[in-house]
C-alpha cells in the first residue's frame, strides 16, 4: 500500500470522528442551555382600557353593594353563632368550690410548719475497698526496719469490688 492512500484514508476517518464529536457535544449541551424567554407582548392602550373600566365597575357594586351574594355563599362566609357562656350563678359555684381547695391546701401548709420535722440520719460512709500503700507501711521504731503490714484478706477485697461496680453500673443506668 501506498503511503499516500493511507494518509488520504486515515484523514478520512479523522473527519469522520470530528463530525461525531461535534454532534455528541451538540445533543449533549442542548438540554443544559436555557432558551432565551421569550417577551411579553405589548397591551394596546384600548385593551388596558378596558381591563381598567372593568374593574372600576367590579369596585363600586363591591362598594355598593348591588351584587347579591347568594345565600349558600353567605353562611359559608359568615362568622359562627357565639356560644351562650356560663351563667353568673356557675361562675360563683365554680368559685367557692375553688377557694374551698385553695383554703384546704393552705391549711395543710400551715399544719406541717407547726409540726416539727423528724431529724433524718445520716447515713455512714462507705467502707473503703483497698487500703491504700501508705497505710500498708508501719513506721518501725527507731533502729528497725519499716515493714509492710498485712494485706487484708483476699476475700474481702474481693467483696468490695462488685459493691463499686454495682454503684458504676447504677450510675451509668441512671446517665
């Protein structure tokens, strides 16, 4: 083959390719682009003309009221009935009745000042779970050794730890 015939078919396809692209690239920008809006369309000076005259007329029967409505329209829009409220003989019932409780209440108040309040006890601190390191070290009397005091027994210390763990638990549940 002559290298001639292959640059004429390879610009060929070139061309072809370019003609896909710029197709693709038109379909594919069209939905993104806006048309222009298009303008309104002057009124003539008559048909403003009569636009206005029709809504003066709408006015003055509005005004007037010449327009009837009708009457379905009429209780649609009108306010409802007010409720015929308490008569003044209730009012004074619900009033004794209320200050009856009020007087009652008070009384209890002043009842509980009189009367002194029970002392509450105050609960004992909790019992230490470890004893700490220094406590541990006995100070030795002079020209001895300081040595380090009995650990409380294993059972013990082991009670102490589910007690703690158990205010933890209780604490977290509360949080």
């Amino acid at each position: 083959m002559d290298t001639t015939d292959i640059i004429k078919q390879l610009t060929a396809e070139r061309d072809r390719i370019d003609a896909a692209i710029k197709l693709l690239t038109s379909v594919s920008s069209s939905p993104t682009t806006l048309p222009a809006k298009s303008k309104r369309k002057p009124m003539s000076a008559a048909a403003r003309k009569k636009i206005a005259e029709a809504q003066r007329k709408r006015w003055a029967a509005a005004k007037k009221g010449v327009e009837a409505i009708p009457p379905k329209v009429a209780k649609e829009t009108a306010a409802p009935a007010k409720k015929p409220g308490m008569s003044a003989a209730a009012r004074k019932r619900i009033a004794a009745a209320q200050k009856k409780r009020w007087a009652a209440i008070k009384a209890a108040k002043e009842a509980a000042k009189k009367t002194p309040a029970k002392k509450v006890a105050k609960k004992a601190p909790p019992k230490k779970a470890a004893v700490t390191k220094k406590a541990l070290v006995k100070k030795a009397p002079a020209g001895k050794k300081a040595t380090a005091a009995k650990k409380p027994p294993a059972a013990k210390v082991k009670k102490a730890v589910p007690e703690k763990a158990a205010v933890n638990s209780t604490e977290t549940a509360a949080s």
